[in-house]
C-alpha cells in the first residue's frame, strides 16, 4: 500500500501567450517531507506557485494536493493547503490569538479545537507568551512567526 503524496505534479505546462513559463514540470513531495523550491528570476517559480494555489489554471498537467486533484476537486484539494505569502497578511490591530481564530473560524474549525491548535502552534513557534499582543507590537520575525502558525493550523 503506498502513501498519497502530500503534493504531486504530473506534466504540468503554463504559458503567458507564446512564452513558456513551465513545460511538462513533475514531481512528487511525500507527506511529512519538506521542500525547496529555488531558481533565477524568470524560471517559474511564482507561477507553479500560482498553479498549486489555483490563482492561475493551467489545462496541461495535473496538480494534486493530499490526493485530491486541483481541476475537478478544488476545496478539498485547498484546504490541505497552509500558505504563507511574501507579504504580510495578519491583521495588525488585532492580538496573535484573535488573527489565529479568525483564521481557524473562515476554515470552519471550531472554538475548542481551534483554542487547543493555536496553543499547540504558537508552542511550536516559540510564541505562546504573545499570544494577548496586538500584532502591531511585534517585530517583523515574530509575525512571520504568527503566519506560519496560522498556516499550520
């Protein structure tokens, strides 16, 4: 019995008119496995990220997150999804664990596992003594912080 990849690309081709930005990309991230994703300027990268997080299709390839493919099953596929974008996405005014709840309510996780994730992730972050502080107070390495908590939530 073999484990369904966390991430799996299959073919995946994206062009902006007649230029290639992705031609035929596969690969496979096994579930618990980190990756890396580098490369020069122009290569691709923002727009596999694009394709993975469906902000952009692409009608060569398939994506598939967690099992489930990205065409023809889309919210389940995404919301195996934790993303943290380049740009901050917290809401400044207010505290770490207000932006954690409201993060975990729009994905329809309820107030008690909610309570019980946040406290588990902020651990993890090395955050938990901040969890009553406006995000405004923090500096810019501890909201980083608070992102990559949310998106693991």
């Amino acid at each position: 019995m073999s484990i369904t990849p966390a991430l799996a690309i299959d073919g995946l081709s994206y062009a902006y008119g007649q230029k290639r930005a992705l031609d035929q990309v596969s690969f496979e991230v096994g579930a618990g496995q980190c990756a890396i994703l580098l490369g020069p300027n122009g290569a691709g990268k923002s727009t596999l990220f694009s394709l993975i997080t469906h902000l952009y299709d692409s009608r060569d390839g398939h994506i598939r997150i967690a099992g489930h493919d990205i065409k023809t099953d889309p919210c389940r596929a995404l919301a195996q999804l934790g993303v943290v974008f380049q740009q901050s996405t917290l809401d400044l005014d207010l505290t770490v664990r207000q932006n954690l709840r409201y993060h975990a309510a729009l994905h329809g996780i309820g107030r008690r596992e909610a309570d019980q994730r946040i406290g588990e992730e902020l651990q993890r972050q090395g955050m938990l003594e901040r969890a009553g502080e406006k995000v405004r107070q923090l500096n810019g390495g501890h909201r980083r912080r608070v992102e990559i908590a949310r998106a693991l939530l």
